[in-house]
C-alpha cells in the first residue's frame, strides 16, 4: 500500500503549522510593538491573526515565549543588517553613520525589530538584548574612529556612543508612533525620520556652531 498520500497529508499539515506560526510571529510584532508586553494579549494576538488560542499556545505556550522569540528575531535582522555594512570599505565614521542609518531603516520597515527594541527596555534581562546586535560595533567604530584620529581628543568616544544610542531611541519612538497612529487628513506630511537621524549624526560630529564655545566655556575646561 503507497505511503504517498500520508505524506502528503503531513506535508500540508507541516505547510499550514508554519503559516500559523507566521501569523502569529506577524501579529504580536505589531500588537508588542503598539502596546509593549504588559499591554498585549494573547487574546489580542489571537483576533489579530485570525486563529484560535489554542492554535497560537500550540507553537508558543506562553506570551513570554513569544517576546522571547520576537526579541531573537528582531536581534538576527538587526545583526545580518550590520554585518553588510561592516563588509563595506569606509572608514570607521563613515562605517558607524552607515550602521545607525540601517538600523534605523529597519525600525522603519520591520514591525519585528520594533517589537524587539521595545521589549528589550521592558524586558531587559529576559531574552535577547536587541542593542547588542548594533551597539557594541558601533562603540567599537567610533574608539577606532578615535584611535586613528578621526576625533578629537577632548572627545570621549563613550559619550559619542551614549548620544547615538539617543538618537536611535528617538528615532524609534518617531516610528512606532507613525506606524500606528490612525490616518489624520489635516495632519502635516511626517518628517524623514531617517534623514533627520543623518542631519543630526553629522551635527554631532561636525558640530552646529560657527564659533565654537564662549571664551568663558572655554576656560571652564582648559
């Protein structure tokens, strides 16, 4: 007797688990990334993909599963997105402007990495660390940007990371607020996020003052 039509069956079966899985994976990134942890519910997962609670608790027993398999996710995709940009040949400022431009990128397009970034402040010691697929290169970039001169000495390359850090933070509040607040006609067009983390990454290494400091600030640190 031919095994050919079990093998089908469990070729669909296996086909329409990994479509649930995906839907789910799909909809908690947007209902994480809208409500964070505490505000979402597998309930609400569930209505959003369109499944059962019991199909969703099949592949993930637990809300804290799932944000653990969001933070992962989210992690890879920020990490496979950092290594093409260190496969670049730039120098070390120029490299860490092209990471924090793609990071920025995907917290534009992927609810995933959204997802990720938020719960790992909400979740800091619980599953992937999201910040550690971008920010330790990134503190690398600018010490090596300093080693090689590229900075002042005056110049605490920590600090400089620190601000960076800020500016993505803000950056993805910008775009979690964009990707869910409802249509509004007589709203004005949103501003390039993306573009306006560029404007203000060259401010910080380039500086907005003609003059430089005061004399009296000037004197404070000499």
């Amino acid at each position: 007797m031919s095994r050919a039509p079990h093998r089908a069956a469990a070729v669909v079966k296996q086909l329409r688990a990994a479509r649930t899985r995906a839907a789910v994976i799909r909809a908690a990134a947007v209902e994480m990334d809208r409500g964070g942890y505490a505000g979402t519910s597998l309930v609400r997962i569930c209505a959003a993909a369109g499944i059962s609670l019991g199909a969703l608790t099949f592949h993930f027993p637990a809300k804290n599963a799932l944000a653990d398999e969001l933070q992962a996710r989210g992690s890879a995709m920020t990490r496979a997105a950092v290594t093409q940009v260190l496969a670049l040949p730039a120098s070390p400022l120029r490299l860490a402007r092209a990471v924090l431009l793609a990071v920025a990128r995907l917290l534009e397009a992927q609810a995933e990495v959204r997802a990720a970034a938020r719960l790992t402040r909400e979740r800091p010691r619980e599953a992937a660390d999201w910040t550690a697929a971008w920010l330790p290169e990134l503190r690398r970039l600018i010490q090596q940007a300093r080693n090689e001169g590229q900075l002042s000495h005056s110049v605490d390359p920590e600090s400089v990371t620190v601000l960076a850090a800020s500016l993505v933070t803000g950056v993805d509040a910008q775009l979690r607020l964009r990707a869910h607040a409802g249509p509004d006609p007589g709203a004005e067009a949103p501003t390039d996020a993306i573009g306006r983390l560029a404007e203000l990454w060259d401010i910080v290494l380039y500086g907005a003052s003609a003059t430089g400091p005061p004399r009296s600030e000037r004197s404070e640190h000499d």
